[in-house]
C-alpha cells in the first residue's frame, strides 16, 4: 500500500525520466482520454508528490496532472519498448527512451491552478516536504479529541501517513492508538514528529518502510521482511520489546496493531 514514501519516491523517479522531455500519452482503457490527448506531445515542466499526492506540470497548459494512487494504484515504467498494453491501463506515458504505465489510481485528472490549491490546502504539513512543518501537525493533534490513532491517518493533520507508519510510530513512543490526540503531551507529539520525518526520509531512500531498531531484530545485516516492523501485521505474536501479544483492532476503518504493555 503506498504510502507517502512511495509517492516521493516515485516523484524523483519521475522527475528524473520525464521532466525536460516531451511525452505521449495515451488512455487505452479509455476512462482518460480526453486529459491524454491535452498532455499528448507536451513537455513535462516539473514532478513533485505532496502527501500521497503527486502533481507533474506540463509546459504551454495551465493544468496539473493530478495522480492519487489509492490503495491499489500502480505507476511503474521502464526502458523502452514498453510491455503489451494488457488490463486495466488508465494512463500510459513515454518518451524517447521510456514508458510509465499508471494502473488502478483513485484519481487521474487534470486540475485548474484553482483546483491545485483547494486541493493543497485541504491537506496537512508533510513530513518529507523540504521544509517540513512539524508545529502546524503537532497543533493540529492538539486541538483533536480523536484518538491518535485516527488523528494521524488524517490527511488534514498530517499528509502522507499510511497504516504502517502509523501503528509503527505510535509503538516507537509508547503511545496507545486509542489515547485521544490532546492529551498525549507535547514533547511526545514533538519527539514523535521529529521521529516520523526520519523514518519516512529512510523510507524514500530504501523504498521500503523499516522501524526497527537492529537490538530489536532477530538477524544482524539487511532487516529482512518479518524484521522490519514492530507491530504492523504481527496480530498474536510476541512483541518485540516485552513479549506480549501484539493486539488489532479496527480504527479510522483500518486495522491498527499495537502492544497494550508498550504502549499505555
Ligand atoms: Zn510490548
């Protein structure tokens, strides 16, 4: 499931094999076309992601391409030739040199400058902007009487957490998911905001989300998938730190995971 890492990620990927160069684009699923044939032959001016997010500007339009990838939405490419068109292919785009196939988005759209600010500013401070702003989240959690756990899933809060960063953060601070936002205290909302843009900055780097501390891994090396997390999908089993079960349950109409001793 992407998660804010990803779409940076895929941003710099992006940016890097698009920006400069002129693109074809085509909807071979159909559910595009009009928006391919308005970026058909244009030269893509800049790639960026906000949140899950990603934004790419063209030279000579006005409009932005929006793309939110949702939970199933894929958007990977490749040196030429590209693979058969096969399936559900909303977006194809390629250069000279490149194809990019965007697949199951929530969103494929061309935005007005307009549409591009409501939609920014509908969103929270991202942790991997440069500049992230960490007091603006930290005040928006402690005016919300939700609990955190939901709090920080949040697109207006904080944008750009997913599920794992989510149980994975709350474990690493010793906070239950279930604690309403406003009453855990500051300098835990600081410290865990401070966390947070470290971890996903890794992310963004290694494309993978890894939380564990190396003490709190069974191997020494490269942390290997059931490494990784301290909670996240580990429902029943010993927790890394104490032992105890790890527990579920459904918040913000996702399954969250955390240690009732770790995190009380
Ligand atoms: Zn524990």
């Amino acid at each position: 499931v992407p998660e804010g890492h990803t779409l940076h990620r895929l941003a710099r990927h992006l940016g890097a094999a698009l920006v400069g160069h002129a693109v074809s684009a085509s909807s071979p699923q159909g559910r595009f076309v009009d928006g391919a044939a308005r970026i058909d032959g244009r030269t893509v001016a800049r790639v960026s992601a906000y949140g899950k997010h990603l934004l790419v500007g063209f030279d000579g339009i006005a409009e932005t391409l929006h793309v939110h990838l949702g939970l199933y939405g894929t958007f990977i490419g490749g040196a030429l030739p590209a693979p058969p068109v096969r399936g559900a292919l909303r977006l194809r785009l390629t250069t000279e040199e490149q194809w990019w196939d965007l697949r199951g988005p929530t969103a494929c759209e061309l935005l007005d400058p307009e549409a591009v600010a409501r939609l920014l500013a509908r969103l929270g401070p991202d942790p991997l902007a440069r500049r992230p702003d960490g007091a603006a989240a930290i005040e928006r959690l402690r005016r919300s009487r939700t609990p955190i756990g939901q709090a920080l899933m949040d697109q207006a809060v904080v944008a750009g957490i997913g599920n794992v960063y989510r149980a994975e953060l709350l474990f690493r601070h010793g906070v239950d998911p279930h604690r309403p936002a406003r009453e855990v205290p500051a300098e835990t909302l600081e410290a865990m905001w401070a966390d947070l843009v470290r971890l996903m900055r890794a992310g963004v780097r290694a494309g993978r989300i890894v939380t564990t501390r190396p003490e709190h891994r069974s191997r020494r090396g490269t942390p290997r998938r059931d490494d990784a997390h301290y909670v996240y999908r580990r429902t029943g089993e010993p927790c890394r730190v104490c032992g105890e079960p790890v527990r579920t349950a459904e918040l913000a109409a996702r399954n969250v995971y955390w240690c009732a001793t770790c995190q009380s």
